[in-house]
C-alpha cells in the first residue's frame, strides 16, 4: 500500500498561502450580499455579535447572512478569516444551496501549489489493484454482527445526512431500532417525537429534518446524548460524556442496537493531538462494545482540508465513481488517505446538478423535483412545510423545519424544491424574509 502513503508524505510540503477565490456565486448569493450592504435588512443589529440562525425562538434562515454580509471585516476578526468561511458555509447548506457552500468552504482551506498538486495526481494515476463496491451493500453485510454503527458527518455537507437516511430500513430490519445523534438537543425541553426547533439546531437544516421524520416513520427512537455542559468542558471530557449517555442506552436495553451519527472525528477508535480520547474510543473502553466507524468526511467532494480535496478529484479522476462506493484490496476495505482511524470509508461521487439543485436531494428517489412559479412579485426565497406539521402547529410555521427551500432560480424565473408525496403549505418570503404568499400544493 506504499502509493497511498505517498499521499500522506505530500501533506507536510503542500500547504501554502491563501489565494483568492474568483469561482462566481449564484445570482441570488450576490443579490443577497448587494442588498445587505446598501441596505440594513429588517431584523439587523449592529451589535450583534454571532452568527445564528434562531433570532427571537424562531428559524430566520436569511438572518446570519444579512450580518455576515453587512459587517464581514467584523465577524472576520470574530471568528479568524478561516472559521468566518467555515460557518457560512454551513448556513448557506441550511438554505439549501449547497454549491455555495461547497464554495466558501474552500474559502476556508489552505491553497495548494502546482507542483504538488500534479505529483498528487500522478501518484493517483498509478493505483491499480483497487476494487470498488456498493457502500450501502457493504455496510449491511458489515453490521451483521455488530451492536454499535457510527457513523460522521461534516456540517457543511447535507449529502452525509442523506446517505445515513439511505442506511435507516437496511439497518433497521437487522435490529438497529436506536438512533442517537450529536445534533439532537439534549435539554428536558427537547421535541423528540417530530421535528421544531426544540429538536436540534443542526436538525433545522432541512435533510437532516427529513432524517429525522424518516426515522421516526420507520420506528426508531431517537437518542440524544450531546454533553449539556460541554462549553465547560475539555474536548475529552465532552466526548466521554456521550460515549457514557450512548451507553446508558444500551444499559437500559440489553437487546439495544445503535446507530449513532456523529461529526467528525468524535467516531474515531485512536487517540487524537494532546491527548484527546474520541467519543468511539471512549464508548469501546467503558462499553467493551467495539463499533464499527464509518467515516463519510475525507473522501467527499472538498474533503476536509487542502490536500484532502486535492486528493479526492485525483482519486475520482483515476476512479470515476458514480454512487458512494467503499474501496476495497484484496477484498478487504481501506481509507484511501491511510488513515486508521475509521473502519470503513465512503468515497462519495461527485454532486450532479439539476437547476443549481443537487440531484441527490431525490433521496433515493422519494422525493421528485416540484418546479414553483412565483404567484407575485418580490419572491426571493421558496419554503415548502408539511401541511399536516403546519396544521398541528396552529397553523403556522413557527418553529418548524421546512421539507426543502432554496431561492435558486431557474432559467425562467421558477424554483425548484424537492418534495415527498404528499401535501405542503409553500411559502414565498422576500429578501426581508416577509411573508408575501402562502399556497397549497399537493405532490402526487
């Protein structure tokens, strides 16, 4: 496996400056930024000094923009020019408009030479031997035996979420009837049962609602397990907190399968810098429970890092994959960074667009894409709620999650959302997120 240690020998010489990034964003994206800069939005404050999404208890998804936009050299110097890219990346994910994010989340990286990116690709061009099968197959004969599955994902990249969703019926029938998840809230005032804002804040970005709502159709119970006091907490204490609330499940339940889904290295089995024990490790040591990590992070479209993502467009040119794929050797699977942290490692292909949408919001298929003329002027965002959801909240959208929205046009002036069979109540807001219309439509 020399070739893919090449790789890792790359990573110490290829880091450099930051360069600019010229890569056009969407009409919308800079409409957005021009208003917010000639005009103070309504719900503006100068003073503040956060980035969120939940102003006076209730999803603005246009809010962190109207502030990141208006006083950027402000929350630079807040968050570091790095970690300012990094969070909007995230929200422009929550507003469904994921090659934005994929875009300022390269903003946040480091840059790459020449030279080392053509010897990265050459090394690539050399991989023989390599195999690739279906990741869903693999990991349902994977979990056979297993009673824990972790599984990452990154915040910018709703596409982890829909690929755990893809796992829910497979691993459901073979016992896994637990999904605990970091993103779920873990205060007594928590909505478990269906999803709010009282759900989660990253269960407001709306696949990881519809993960959500899927689990609880199929029968899982949700499990919640973030530490409550983690802000006052190491990073190995935070995370040894979950693995005790991720066990406490399978105490109470000695027949308990779990299916956790993570962030990030929480799902790694080996230590980290300084010290830091991960969540996986420290569940297997209090547990004697060895899980099977699947890492979705490294081999996504952008990676996680500068050479990460060098790495991935090299793989896929040598490897073009067309559906999320683990690599095998000699029949046994490996992380084509060489990392050893994971089990398992899914190269997903790269995102296939239709009108600036990214096609695997269908997920699997069960959703198709409803195309939406504006009934009136003005409209610059399209939210699409379930009717039965609005219904049971007195008619109105107050704290809840819409099924998909995006304020991508098309060619004619129309917007596309991905919707479920079903009946929805959609809703046309303008750049100062006011409602102007509300209609019904039913998806057959």
């Amino acid at each position: 496996m020399g070739l893919f240690k090449k790789f890792l020998l790359f990573a110490g010489l290829i880091l450099a400056t930051s360069g600019a990034f010229s890569q056009e964003v969407f009409p919308s994206v800079q409409r957005l930024e021009d208003y917010c800069k000639l005009t103070a939005p309504i719900g503006y404050s100068p003073q503040l000094n956060v980035l969120m999404l939940t102003p006076k208890g209730n999803f603005h998804y246009l809010f962190p923009f109207y502030h990141a936009f208006r006083d950027e050299q402000k929350f630079k110097k807040i968050y570091s020019d790095k970690g300012f890219y990094d969070e909007m990346s995230q929200y422009f994910a929550f507003i469904g408009d994921y090659e934005t994010a994929m875009q300022f989340l390269i903003r946040s990286y480091d840059t790459l030479d020449e030279v080392s990116t053509r010897k990265i690709y050459k090394t690539a061009a050399g991989l023989k031997d390599i195999t690739h099968v279906n990741a869903r197959s693999y990991i349902h004969l994977a979990a056979k035996n297993r009673r824990v599955i972790m599984i990452n994902e990154a915040f910018s990249k709703p596409l982890h979420r829909a690929f755990t969703l893809s796992l829910l019926e497979d691993l459901y029938r073979q016992g896994f009837h637990y999904l605990a998840m970091e993103m779920l809230d873990n205060f007594s005032n928590h909505t478990l049962d269906k999803v709010t804002m009282h759900t989660g804040y990253y269960a407001g970005e709306p696949v990881a609602s519809e993960l959500i709502r899927q689990a609880l159709s199929i029968g899982y119970t949700l499990v919640s397990y973030e530490d409550t006091a983690a802000g006052d907490h190491t990073a190995s204490q935070r995370d040894s907190i979950q693995a005790a609330n991720i066990y406490a499940v399978i105490q109470q339940d000695s027949t308990a399968k779990i299916l956790v889904h993570a962030s990030y290295e929480h799902i790694s089995k080996k230590p980290g810098a300084n010290g830091y024990i991960p969540m996986a490790l420290a569940f297997r040591r209090m547990s004697g429970i060895d899980p099977l990590t699947i890492d979705q992070t490294d081999m996504t479209e952008e990676s996680n890092f500068a050479y990460g993502r060098v790495i991935y467009q090299a793989y896929i040119a040598r490897f073009p994959l067309t559906e999320p794929s683990i690599a095998l050797v000699d029949g046994n699977p490996i992380n084509v960074t060489d990392k050893d942290l994971y089990d398992l490692c899914v190269i997903h292909p790269p995102t296939t667009y239709k009108d600036g949408r990214p096609e695997w919001l269908s997920l699997g298929g069960t959703r198709k894409p409803v195309t939406l003329k504006p009934p009136t002027a003005g409209v610059y965002l399209v939210q699409g709620y379930y009717q039965n959801e609005f219904e049971l909240n007195n008619n109105t959208a107050w704290n809840l999650v819409p099924a998909d929205q995006t304020y991508i046009t098309n060619g004619k002036n129309s917007y596309m959302l991905y919707l479920r069979k079903g009946k929805y109540k959609i809703f046309f807001r303008d750049i100062n997120y006011q409602i102007l219309n509300v209609l019904s439509v039913e998806v057959n």
